[in-house]
C-alpha cells in the first residue's frame, strides 16, 4: 500500500498519514483529497475524492476477490433483502457475485463511516446517508461508499521496484 501511496498522492513517509480511532488511513492534511484503501488477493484499490469533503464526509472502498468471500461472513453482516438477493441468483457464478457485491458495499460504508467491524450491521443496523457504487474488475468487485454518489473511475498503475 506504501507503494501506492507514493506513486498516486506523493506520500513518503508517516508523518503525512493520520489513523481514525478504528484504524482508518487518511491523509494529514486537513484540506487533502479524502482517501480509503483496500486490497483483495493481489489487487490494491486507493479511492481518493476531492469532493467527499466538501459533501459532509469521507470515502471508504473495498475490493474482493469474487470467489473468495465466505458465504457464512456475508450471512452474519446482510440483512434480509440482501440475503434472499443472494439467495435468488439463478447459479452459482451469479450467487458469488451477488454475495461480493452485498460484502464490499457493507465494508466500504463501514470503512467511509469510520467504524470498520466495530457494529454488528445486522445488529446495530448500517449507518445511514451513504451511496454506494460498484463495478466488477477482472474476478474482484469494487465498491465505494460517499455521502454523494461515488463515480468508479479506474486508473491502473504498475509499479516499478529498484
């Protein structure tokens, strides 16, 4: 994640990073684009918004290997809709989907919130006034949370070690 950090926002060292009490990266500077990261596999995501600020809070993303989320988890964090959704995918390949879909948008308005895992959604209910988006990259889903409308725009990026 250094890495991308350094590459997209010029951050090379510590001292520009702050962590929220529940762990949450963002940037120092107050007036800095507001940030959120998350990897999957051997994918890193960095989703950065100027805006966020400006519209009453952060962004939080998540990024998922489609096949690689657990049925179980999704079952313990979905609400009812969101599981008979699940439930209703006419195969297997669909199911999977639908279930990486339903886990990024949870953990990326967990993550925009500031809260990560620390609510039981099922329990404590998600937090409320965040839009979500998602879209499929290669065999992972991303999804990112914002008070507004978050716009996905992919920019890859491959990295050079010395």
């Amino acid at each position: 994640m250094g890495l991308l950090l350094r590459d997209a926002l010029g951050v090379f060292d510590d001292t520009q990073l702050a962590r929220s009490a529940f762990g949450k990266i963002e940037l120092a500077d107050g007036e800095a684009p507001s940030i959120s990261i998350s990897h999957g596999g051997s994918v890193a995501v960095l989703a950065v918004s100027d805006v966020a600020r400006s519209v009453g809070g952060p962004i939080g993303v998540d990024i998922e290997a489609i096949d690689e989320i657990a049925p179980v988890a999704v079952g313990r964090m979905a609400n009812d809709d969101e599981r008979a959704w699940i439930n209703a995918a006419p195969n297997l390949q669909e199911r999977n989907l639908r279930m990486s879909q339903t886990w990024t948008r949870i953990e990326a308005i967990l993550k925009a919130e500031g809260v990560g895992f620390s609510i039981d959604p099922r329990k404590d209910g998600m937090p409320g006034g965040w839009n979500t988006s998602s879209m499929t990259y290669g065999r992972c889903v991303i999804s990112c949370a914002a008070r507004s409308i978050p716009r996905i725009v992919v920019k890859e990026h491959a990295f050079r070690v010395a």
